[in-house]
C-alpha cells in the first residue's frame, strides 16, 4: 500500500465509518508525520476534544494494524 501512514490510516477510516462521520470528525485533521512519531491536528479544540473522546481508539487500532502491530 502506498502513501503516508496517516493517508493509509484515513482510508481504513473511512471505510470503518460512516461518510457523515468521517467527514465531520476525521477529514479536518492534519498530520505530521516524522520516523517514529505522528501528531495530529485538529483546526479547533471541539474538533480536537470529541475525536479523541469518540474515535481515538479507533485511529489508534488502525495505526497499530497499519504498523503490524
């Protein structure tokens, strides 16, 4: 699979989730990605409280999938 792993990380995403959701919650953050480390930023601190309030989980177990483990 090509692409960044926070890209790789977002089509997962959006195929575990629905369109609505993706697009409100997930499509809005950005990545920075370096070796060994990924941030992500959210444009507001709502976005930011309810992504990792309600979808944390879910972009940590398909990053851990994407990095085999």
């Amino acid at each position: 699979m090509q692409g960044s792993l926070w890209q790789q990380c977002l089509v997962r995403l959006a195929n575990e989730l629905p369109e609505q959701q993706f697009n409100t919650w997930i499509r809005p953050l950005q990545a920075v990605e370096t070796e060994d480390l990924l941030k992500l930023l959210a444009p507001n601190r709502f976005v930011l409280d309810w992504v990792k309030q309600h979808y944390l989980p879910d972009i940590e177990q398909s990053l851990s999938t994407l990095e085999g483990g």
